[in-house]
C-alpha cells in the first residue's frame, strides 16, 4: 500500500509547515540525506506545554510524540515532494522535557517510532535515541527532529 493510502487509513490529514521561528531552515537536504529541524508537540495548534513525571502521564506524552511525527512527515512531504521517495527513516532524536525522575522517555518516543513504522512500514524503522532534559522550547513537553534517506532516482 503506498505511503498516502496508510496515512489516510490511519485517518490522518498532514498539516501546513509552519515556518521556523528563528534563522534555520526547517529541513536541509545533504545528498540523498534530508536532516529535519526539530519539531515540538502542540495541542489546538500552540506548544504542549508540560513535564512528563510532574503534570504529564507517559501515555499523553506517547500521544504528544504521535502528534510529532504527523508534523514531521508533513515537513519531510515538503522537503521531498512524495513521501513514496523516503528510502528510509534513518533516525530519530527525542527530548523528553521531564521530571528528575522520570525514566520514561523510551516509551514515549514509541508514539512517533510506532507511527512511522505504520505508516512507511519496514522503511520506517529507525535508529533512535531518547533523552530526559530540563526543558524545551516553549515549554513544550517533548521535541523530535528526524533524519530520512530518500530515493529520487
């Protein structure tokens, strides 16, 4: 099944990128390697601010991480012009704005992990690495930026 019929099976609408708030580009592509900025959760379009551990549960920071990776195939969509040209999700970076001692952050990067892997099936499995750190842009509970191989040829 290619890329867009999962997507829409999986009732998902890829957002409009919204533009980068600083001065970086949203995605820079080196070779067949595209590099995607990092990406914060929203919620009812403004960051999602919180902690997991303190005023977040795991499960709503999986969610925040689902929603993540949406925004992260639209900006990678943007970046390739057809998803159906991702080789594959090379890797993932995910910062998990958390509690001292929150050790959760594997299982909340599972939201966007999971949701790749479902919808760019065997290519979408990638490498991946989750961290706990103090704080994120905005206040946002968790940030992921990606890395892809596209096939143009």
């Amino acid at each position: 099944m290619p890329v867009y019929e999962r997507i829409a099976s999986l009732g998902i609408t890829l957002p409009d990128v919204t533009p980068p708030v600083a001065a970086f580009l949203p995605f820079v592509r080196s070779g067949n390697q595209i590099f995607l900025s990092g990406h914060i959760a929203k919620k009812d379009g403004k960051p999602w601010v919180g902690q997991l551990g303190a005023n977040l549960t795991t499960e709503l920071g999986t969610k925040a991480a689902r929603g993540i990776a949406i925004d992260l195939m639209a900006t990678l969509n943007l970046a390739v012009g057809d998803l159906n040209k991702i080789r594959q999700i090379v890797k993932l970076m995910v910062l998990v704005n958390s509690a001292p001692t929150f050790t959760e952050q594997h299982l909340v990067a599972n939201g966007a992990s999971e949701l790749l892997a479902q919808v760019f099936g065997e290519d979408g499995m990638h490498a991946r690495s989750a961290f706990g750190v103090a704080q994120v842009p905005f206040g946002s509970c968790v940030e992921i930026d990606l890395i892809a191989e596209v096939n143009d040829r």
